[in-house]
C-alpha cells in the first residue's frame, strides 16, 4: 500500500513548490490538493465536519494551478486533485487545463472528483445542488471526449458543444478517482471511474470498507472492467489502522496535512515539514 499526502495550500503556512519537493523528498507516492473556488458570507450549508468552517477553506490555492508550479519542481511525484468541483466547471475548458497539466508533468496527474458539499458555492456557479452528481457525471463524460476525440463534441443535458478541436492532449488519460462513501458512489465508480477516492473511514469501519471494496471490484470483473483502484482520503494514522487499510484493499492512503501557519504571520513551513517526517515514518 502506498503512502501520499493530501492539503488545503493557502496563501499563508508552507507554499507549494516547497511542499512538493518535501513530499517527493520523504518517498511519499502522491500529492493531492482541494478545491474550493470561493466561500460565500451567505453560507447556510453547514460544514461536514462540524463546527465552524476552518479558515483555509477561503484562502486555498487553484489546484490545478499549484500543481503545475510543483509539477515543474517534482520529477516522480504523481499529482492530483482531492478533490475537484468539477460541475462548477465548464469541462472544455477543465479538459484544457488538466490535459496541459498531464503533459507539462510527464503524465502523473490524477483528477479525483466529487459533487460537493457547499450549495451557496454551486449556486454562484450556476449550478442546481439537486442535480450536481449528475451534472458531474456528464462533465467527466465531456471532458473525456476532448482528451481522447481529435474532433471531439458533446450533446447532453447540461453540456452541450458541437465538434472543436482543443490540444494538447494528455499524455495518457488521467485516472479519474470518484470520491464519496453514500450507498451508490461504487455505481459512479462503475460507470465512469477508473478508482474511488472514499474520505475518513475509521477503524470502527474497516470491516464494511474492505466488504466494499471486494463488491466494487468484484462487479468490476463480471463487467470486464479494469480493477478499480482505491485511494483512502484522510487515513488515520496508526501502524494498526494502516495494516487494516492494507489488509482491506487499499492501494493508497492520502494522510492530511494540516495547513500550518498564521495569517499575517511569518510562513511555519519547518511545520509542515516536521509534520511530514512524523507522517513518512509511517512507512516503516
């Protein structure tokens, strides 16, 4: 099972060309970034967690924008997003900006999706929270038709683009990782993912996890599918806990970093990179 790191990078704490030659640095597998466009003052939805919304939520980077500066900076390091809002996306230009990045890195992006949690955020994008798992669904299916069609278009019923031509084309098609843990996300992963990207199981859960992710690949096999993958997001962090992820099926855990710093304040990247040497002697 491989070990990365996922973060919420903001404009303050450690920046990202420094945390991704960290990362590659200490062995770890990946580097995965969040996403959120913007918070807004009128949000009701309440925070998942619980509690109140912790301050990088408003002040993270583009991830696709700070991937590419570590992109530039890395050289094994595979590179994704944990995870993108891709309905609140228009997908030609998505399927530009990740297929730029894909080649700029030598092919170690990875776009993990999910429909998101903050409907007064889909709302400032146009996006109808009742709908937005099948309006995501659609986007990976435009996005894939412009990274693999020379003349590709699109007819559906929130996209829709007639033939274009939109290079470069990735290196290889990303993998796109289905995040969620509800009671149909392995019919998304099915239907249009090349992994799934499950967020905070516990130890109380393994067991249940590891009878998912045998049904996942299980039904993966009767449909003449890939094995799908599985990247843990937000793995605790215990030697026991990671023998049990293993055991489960888990490809990957990503750990959370937690975004260290002060607003205003000096940037505690010796931190975030201590932080990282507690997380990399996991591995052993």
């Amino acid at each position: 099972m491989k070990h990365a790191v996922v973060s919420f990078l903001s404009d303050y704490g450690i920046q990202p060309v420094a945390l991704g030659r960290a990362v590659e640095e200490r062995g770890f597998d990946a580097l995965f970034l969040t996403e959120h466009t913007h918070i807004p003052l009128s949000r009701r939805t309440p925070y998942p967690a619980g509690g109140e919304l912790p301050e990088h939520y408003k002040r993270t980077y583009d991830p696709l924008i700070a991937l590419t500066a570590i992109a530039g900076a890395t050289t094994t390091l595979q590179l994704g997003t944990g995870i993108a809002l891709i309905n609140q996306h228009h997908p030609l230009v998505l399927a530009k900006q990740t297929a730029s990045l894909d080649r700029l890195s030598s092919g170690r992006f990875e776009l993990g999706v999910g429909p998101g949690w903050n409907v007064e955020e889909m709302a400032n994008h146009g996006v109808d929270s009742g709908r937005r798992t099948l309006r995501m669904l659609e986007h990976i299916e435009a996005i894939r038709a412009v990274w693999t069609n020379d003349e590709a278009q699109f007819h559906g019923k929130f996209v829709d683009f007639g033939p274009v031509w939109s290079w470069p084309k990735p290196e290889h098609a990303p993998p796109v990782l289905i995040a969620g843990y509800g009671p149909s996300v392995l019919d998304r992963v099915l239907s249009h993912g090349d992994g799934w990207l499950p967020i905070g199981v516990g130890a109380s859960d393994v067991d249940e996890f590891a009878v998912r992710i045998a049904d996942l690949r299980s039904r993966a096999a009767d449909l003449g599918r890939p094995r799908p993958s599985v990247t843990l997001y937000g793995a605790e962090q215990t030697p026991e806990v990671l023998r049990a992820y293993a055991d489960a099926g888990v490809d990957r855990v990503l750990f959370e970093l937690v975004n260290h710093g002060q607003i205003g304040g000096s940037r505690e990247e010796d931190r975030a990179l201590d932080e990282l040497d507690r997380l990399a002697a996991l591995r052993a």
